[in-house]
C-alpha cells in the first residue's frame, strides 16, 4: 500500500487525501517518524479536512506526548463537528492536565 501510495504522488498526484492515506500506512507499520510530514502536508493542502486534524492529534498525543500540540489539533477537529467520543476524551484530558500533583 505505501508503495502504490508513494508512487501516485511520484506521478504528480497531491491530495489532502492521498497524503492521508499515505500518513495512516505508515502509522499501520509504526513508520510514525515518516507518517508526520505526510499529516503536515495534508493540513497544508487542507487545513480543515477532518481526518488529518484527527490523525495528527492522536500521532502527537499518542506516539509522540505531545499533549499541549495534540490538544490544539483535536480541539480544531472538534471545532468542524460533534464527535462526542473525542470530545470526552478531550475533556479528560484537559482535567489530567490541570489537576494538582502532589
């Protein structure tokens, strides 16, 4: 599949959505350093199609800790819908975060 990928775009094809697609491969074969670049290029194509603001928030948040950034890729994803699963885990998210340590 990457490689059928990466040949459309060797052909000249570039998409929001072939990018997708391309980032969500890699994501599959734990490739997430490469898979990055591909959601970056997506969301520079489309800066509001919802899949790679939803793929690269859980690239960050889940690959990476990168919760401060994550959390402002989902709270984009969530500003283009309801999705009431993500929008909980958001929530408890944010409550983690903002709780006292001891």
């Amino acid at each position: 599949v990457v490689s059928a990928l990466s040949r459309a775009r060797e052909s000249g094809l570039r998409s929001a959505e072939l990018e997708n697609a391309s980032a969500v491969a890699l994501i599959r074969l734990e490739r997430f350093d490469e898979a990055r670049p591909h959601l970056e290029t997506a969301l520079q194509l489309a800066p509001t199609a919802p899949d790679p603001l939803l793929n690269m928030a859980l690239l960050l948040d889940l690959h990476y800790s990168e919760t401060a950034e994550a959390l402002r890729y989902y709270e984009r994803y969530l500003g283009l819908g309801p999705d009431p699963k993500i929008a909980g885990y958001v929530q408890r998210i944010k409550r983690f975060r903002s709780a006292p340590t001891n």
